[in-house]
C-alpha cells in the first residue's frame, strides 16, 4: 500500500517521508543541490538573495549538523547573487562552489569553518567576466583538478559560455574551452542563429567524470562534449528532433531551443553516458566513440494533447543498470540497459491531481513535474515534486508509489517551489536532506534506508558530496 502523507490517512503501514525538521534559509535556492559530509553530518545549502521577498536576508551559503543546528554562514558581498552548486573533496574538508552573477566567481572554503582557501581572480589566470557559475563543479580522480561549467539563460543575460579546469588546490586556471552555436556541426543552418534565439551555449548542467579521465558536459546549445584532461574535445554528440518532411523542430514547430539541461549519467563499466535533453528523448551514446547508441522518445500521448515532453531532470542509473528520468508529460520512466522500456508511471500525478495542490497551465492542465531523482539501497526513488509543494518516493521496481510529503514551511505561504535536484542521505541516521526550492529553506525528512552505492552513479555528481571524481567503479 503507498502512504501518501498529509493527503490522506493510511493505517496499515508506517509512513516514511514524515518532516522531521525545517531551517530557513536567507534567500532562495533555485536549482542548487544540498551536499553532505558524511564524516561529520554536516549539510550545506547555497541561497540567492531577491529584495522583493520579505524573508530574505542575503545570499550566502549555509552550513548545518545532521540535527539542524547552524554551524557557520559564508556571506556573499554581492547581494544579488544566487550561489551555484557544491562539491566536497574526499577528506570532506574542502567546498567548492560558485557565484552567479556578474562578477561569477568560483570559491574553495574550509568546509569545517567557511574560511577562504582561494578564489578565482584575474591573478589565477581566469577572465575577468566570469559569470553564471549554475552548476557543481567536479574533482578529477586525484582530487588536483577541479571542472566546472559556466552559463545562464537566454532570458537573463550577460552570461559566460565557457567550460574551465583550475588547480583544485590553488585555484590556478589550467585550460578553458568556449562553446558557441559553430560547434553544431549535424545541424549547421542553427550555427548562425544569435542567443536571442535559442538557448545560448552555456554549460548548465553539472559535469561528469570517467575512470580515464573523460569529463562529459552538457550544453544549451544540445550539445554532450567529452573533453580529454587536457582540454582537447574527444567526441561531441548533437541532441535535437527534427522532421525533414515538415521541418518541426522540438520542443515545438516555432522553436528551435533543444538545449541539455540534465547532467550525465553513466553505466557500471563507464562504456555508455546517458543523457536527456529537451528534444524529449533519453539518449544513450558509446563513450569510446560519441555514437549514439539507442535514444527514446519520453512523450505519453503528446500527439493528442498539447502536453510537451521537455526532460530538465538527471538521469540516474541502477545498480543492474536501469536508468530512471522524469519527464515534463507528468510520467517518470524507466529503461532497461538495451532502450527498452521497463515502466512508466504516473502515481504521482494520480495521487495529486484534483487536490489543488498542481500548479496548472494557462490552458487549465495540471503539470507534475519532477526533479531528479536519488536511488536508495532498498530500491526506492525520491525526488522532489518541481510544481507543488512535495517530496515523493516511488517503487525503483515498478514505479508505484511509497509515500508523499508535503513542504509546510513555517516561513513562507508562497506556493512556488521549483525542487529540481536531488536530495542527499545521512548514512548513520538515514534521515534525508532536501531543498525547498524558492521556498529557501532545508527539510530533514525520515526514510528507512541509505544511499544506493552499490549504483554505478546512483545520482548527478555521483554521492553525497557530490565528488564526481572518478573513483566510483565497483568490484563486481
């Protein structure tokens, strides 16, 4: 039986997904992720600060231990800046993240105290209009080299496009590499097509990184780059849809935006990395040679409705290499290793249509979108519910649903969320870790299990810290 908490009453079963506590945070969050030391239980959260909220105070990033209790606050100087997402080092001793707006800058903080280790500067070799630091950075298997993409929207400029290694420890700028409409290379009539126009080239989604050493990064431009250690480029693959008969174009016939907002996910052996993108479809590509493999089509009877199918979230793949994505047609998928489908599942929309509690369209259809999900050990998936108030787990087996939970901040009565990223686990409470979205808080909610690791790359940035480092094959 699935227990669906605050929305109606299930006695037969214990309710996990119950809240255990809230903490505010000073401004909003947005698309940014929550990381966990797991040495020391601490959590931390980056918020943006906007004037018009009432509860917000600043941007700054925020640290907590495993039972809520501040531990530090990183104050940002520039108030209007939104902070980007994390990674801690192994020794669990070193954050790094970045800034958004003008200037961008990428920060190493003593991750116990939120002391400067360095910051990005001319000085370091980097260029002085750095901006839109949107993703997590990842380490490189060694922990000497830190990756990170830059870039914004088309719809908020000025923004950077480029994708930058630096000195982990130091912050020296090592190599960069700017990405631009001419990399199209299977659709060159986009090649000349200006920002306002499209998606722009920023690479928003958070990176990956293979056993040899391969960085895989998205871009606004569909583009999946896999870049060498030296900066070289090995292969890129081109995402998009397009009908030579009638010229259609996704995510509509007016509109050529075709952009990757997800980040990549790869196979136990790092032979395949899968990636969806906003032409709707879930791709799988040959790592050794960037061919396309399979690629499937996350559309639910979209040709008789005017529902679209635009994928935002990440991947995430099993541990027998099932790979599970939601998509924007109110379904959650999963597929086998092949391409085939395993499931496809609406329970969540069954559970909350009706309620009041979907945000809806101008035309009156209710969206339930989700963020991107993390795979516990005992097989159950958990994302955040990105147009109404919730956290909701479903079944990884079948896609039935376990439970659902609703945010009740102390706060806040907006009703806007936006929860895009997945949450973090605590492995000695199991407790979970969440954001709130615009709702710019923390949640703790209670769960049974821990963290799948016996996964190959069980969610975007690969664990708890979000390392993306290259350490993670398992011995079989």
């Amino acid at each position: 039986m699935a227990c669906v908490a605050t929305l109606f009453v299930t006695s037969s079963c214990t309710i996990d997904g119950d809240v255990l506590f809230y903490r505010q945070g000073t401004g909003e969050l947005g698309w940014i992720c929550p990381v966990l030391a797991e040495s020391t239980g601490y959590v931390y959260l980056g918020f943006a600060y906007e004037s018009e909220e009432p509860t917000h105070t600043g941007s700054s990033v925020m640290c907590w231990d495993r039972n809520g209790n501040e531990v530090w606050t990183f104050s940002i100087s520039n108030t209007n800046q939104p902070c980007g997402g994390f990674t801690l080092n192994a020794a669990e001793d070193r954050l790094y993240f970045g800034t958004y707006e003008q200037p961008g800058h990428m920060y190493c903080v003593n991750a116990l105290t939120g002391a400067v280790i360095w910051q990005s500067s001319t000085s370091l070799g980097w260029p002085s209009d750095t901006r839109r630091f949107g993703a997590s950075p990842a380490l490189s298997a060694d922990e000497t080299v830190l990756y990170c993409g830059s870039g914004g929207e088309v719809w908020d400029p000025p923004y950077d496009q480029r994708f930058y290694a630096c000195n982990a420890l130091t912050g020296q700028l090592l190599w960069m590499y700017e990405a631009s409409h001419d990399d199209r290379q299977e659709r060159p009539d986009l090649q000349a097509l200006p920002d306002s126009e499209t998606a722009g080239c920023g690479f928003w989604p958070d990176p990956a990184v293979g056993p040899d050493g391969t960085i895989y990064a998205g871009n606004f431009n569909g583009i999946l780059y896999a870049f060498n250690h030296d900066g070289t480029i090995k292969w890129q693959y081109e995402t998009y849809w397009y009908d030579e008969a009638t010229g259609d174009r996704r995510p509509s016939s007016f509109s050529i935006w075709h952009e990757i907002w997800g980040a990549p996910a790869l196979n136990h052996d790092a032979s395949v990395v899968y990636i969806a993108g906003n032409d709707w479809f879930v791709h799988a590509i040959d790592t050794a040679t960037g061919q396309m493999l399979w690629k499937y089509e996350c559309c639910f009877n979209c040709e008789a409705t005017t529902t679209t199918a635009e994928i935002y979230t990440n991947p995430a793949v099993g541990p027998d290499g099932t790979i599970y994505v939601h998509s924007e047609d109110n379904y959650s998928y999963a597929f086998n290793p092949d391409g085939t489908l395993k499931w496809r599942s609406s329970t969540i929309y069954d559970a909350l249509s009706g309620t009041g509690e979907l945000a809806e369209e101008e035309n009156g259809q209710e969206l339930c979108f989700l963020g991107s999900f993390t795979l516990l050990a005992d097989g159950t998936l958990i994302a955040g519910v990105d147009t109404a108030r919730h956290y909701a787990a479903l079944n990884s087996s079948n896609g039935s649903l376990k439970w659902i939970t609703k945010l009740n901040v102390p706060w806040s009565p907006d009703d806007t969320v936006e929860i895009h990223t997945e949450p973090v686990v605590d492995p000695v409470t199991n407790r979970v870790y969440g954001g709130t979205g615009w709702l710019g808080g923390l949640v703790c909610i209670e769960e049974g299990s821990t963290l799948d690791y016996s996964a190959p790359w069980p969610r975007s940035q690969k664990d708890n810290r979000c390392s993306g480092s290259a350490d993670w094959i398992k011995e079989k």
